[in-house]
C-alpha cells in the first residue's frame, strides 16, 4: 500500500490592525518607496494586545477544518510550526488541540523558524507515509513583531504577524500530494539571523538581528538550490511547475530564485506585499491567498521553499 500526503483544505487569519509603509515613516528615517524597492511590501498586520499565537493559529485550523469536509475529533496530529509560542510550555499545538476540540489528536511544535512550516511538511510526509497517521493539520503561526525592534529601521519594517493551516489526508495509492521535501540546517551560519535573546541565555525574549546582505546571498542560492534538488527527486523538471509558492520574506529574494530556476515570474505567488514576513505563518497564508484566487488547480505541480534563522531552509513539491 502507498499512502500520499493530499492537501484536503486550508485556513488562514490575520490581525485587524493593519501598519503601512506610511505609519512607519512618521517614526522611521524611511520611506514607503524605499521600503517597497527593497522588498515589496506594502504593509503588514500586527497582532492585538489581547491575542495570542494560539489565537490566530485556531482561526486558521478552524477555516481549515471547515474547508476539509472533516470534523476536529477525525484529526489525529497537529503540528504548529512557530518561533513566537504562547509560552515556553506547553506547545502552542496543545493550545489548539484544546481550542479547536480535537480530542483525537497528538498535538506538538516545529522551532525552525521561517524554514518552520517546510519542515512540518517534511515531518507530517513521513507520519503520513509510515501509516501511524491519517488526518494531520499543520499550521505555521507568529506574533513576529513581539520580538521585533521598532527603532531598528533595518529589520522592523519587515515583519508581520499572521497564521494559516492545512489539512493533509492520507490517501492510498493517489498521484496526487506531497511528493518529494528536503530539509537543511547550518548552525555555523546562526549570527547572520537570529535573537539576542532566550530563557537559557539571558532569560528575556530579545529581539531579531539581522546581517541583510548576508541572508540575501545564501537565500538565493541556498533557496534554487534546495529546489531543484527536491524537482529530481521527483522527475519533475523546472518548466512544467505550475506555480512556486516560496516563503514570503522579500520579493527580489523570490525573483532571483525563480531566475534561477528558469521559472517564469507568473507563476511566482507574491503575498509579501500585503502581510509582509510572518516567518512559519508566510507560506500557508499564500497557499490560502492562492486557493481564494481561484489559482491552484487540481494536479498542479507546486514547488515551495524557505530559508530561516538557523540557517535553515528545504522544499517540498505537492501535486496539488
């Protein structure tokens, strides 16, 4: 018997508070049109005073679950892939099992950063795959901008916070689903982009530091990379992907990958405009702005990938 991982539906939330390019100039030495040159975005949402992750990572499941067809008690894992939990324990994961009800189900998190969400995909594959579970929702969730430095113009005016989920089903002998990941890591690489911060360290959260021009290079290559290495696994070539939803950090990030790739820059989904980098949350929010558009058909081939603090990054190419 030959299980794959199919996507059943997909959920997403974002914070009503909305910061534009124009709100960060009146107390930031920027601009929108230097912003927007430099990575596309427009404006981001920012978590509430009286939200959580586990907040907008139940929202998220729960559209995902009514999208599914299924019920939460079907569920039987849950895997929340976030850098900004509720608390140091319990996992966000057990949070949500208990808001959304799905007393069924084993329920933990993914620390890998902006990588967090491809690395959950990697994970549930192989749960998926193995026969051990059937129904599993992945969520990728951040309250970023809690750890984020609003006088550091270099990195503030990048992040955003958000959640989106899938459902992913365990079908016999389908050609459709989860096809091929790679995952990575690189911890020589950490001072590059990471937090100053922790409770085994200096005991408070820190905030994100960032060597821009560093993350860009090893993005590009690292993110095309990754890619075509998931592609051959496949049998896939680069010119029949149909769309490549890669994590939404900087546009001339993704640009420059596809580039690379040969793929052509339509079938690039960009959301960073709008919500700019929500780390774990980017990719399943633009798999969701995808599916609200109408874009993503039955039996296109997607192509995703991230790169994180760590570093890490992966891929993982879906039949969708």
């Amino acid at each position: 018997m030959s299980l794959k991982s199919v996507v059943i539906g997909c959920g997403s939330y974002l914070p009503k508070k909305v910061v534009t390019n124009s709100d960060l100039e009146k107390t930031l030495d920027t601009s929108n049109e230097w912003i927007i040159e430099r990575t596309g975005i427009k404006q981001r949402h920012i978590v509430g005073d009286n939200e959580s992750t586990s907040d907008m990572a139940a929202a998220a499941a729960q559209e995902a679950i009514k999208n599914s067809g299924i019920k939460a008690e079907e569920i039987d894992l849950i895997i929340v892939a976030t850098t900004t939990p509720d608390n140091i324990f319990p996992s966000t994961a057990a949070r949500v099992q208990s808001i959304i009800n799905a007393k069924n189900a084993a329920a933990f998190d993914i620390q890998a950063v902006c990588s967090g969400f491809v690395f959950a995909l990697s994970t549930v594959d192989k749960y998926i795959k193995s026969g051990e579970y059937k129904n599993v929702l992945v969520i990728g969730a951040e309250s970023i901008t809690r750890i984020v430095d609003w006088q550091d113009r270099n990195t503030c005016i990048l992040f955003g916070d958000g959640a989106g989920a899938i459902l992913l089903k365990a079908q016999e002998n389908s050609d459709r689903g989860i096809l091929a990941t790679n995952i990575f890591s690189d911890g020589t690489l950490r001072d590059i982009l990471y937090v100053d911060g922790g409770p085994g360290s200096v005991k408070n959260s820190g905030t994100i530091k960032m060597q821009g021009k560093e993350v860009f290079k090893h993005a590009v290559s690292k993110l095309s990379e990754c890619t075509e290495l998931a592609l051959a696994k496949t049998g896939i070539k680069s010119e029949n992907v149909d769309w490549v939803i890669p994590h939404q950090a900087n546009i001339r990030i993704m640009e420059g990958v596809i580039k690379r790739l040969g793929i052509p820059p339509e079938k690039l989904i960009s959301t960073v405009a709008h919500h700019a980098n929500t780390s774990a949350a980017s990719i399943p929010l633009a798999i969701c702005s995808a599916v609200q558009a109408g874009k993503l058909k039955k039996n296109d081939v997607i192509a995703i990938q991230a790169i994180g603090g760590g570093l890490t990054w992966g891929a993982c190419i879906v039949k969708w």
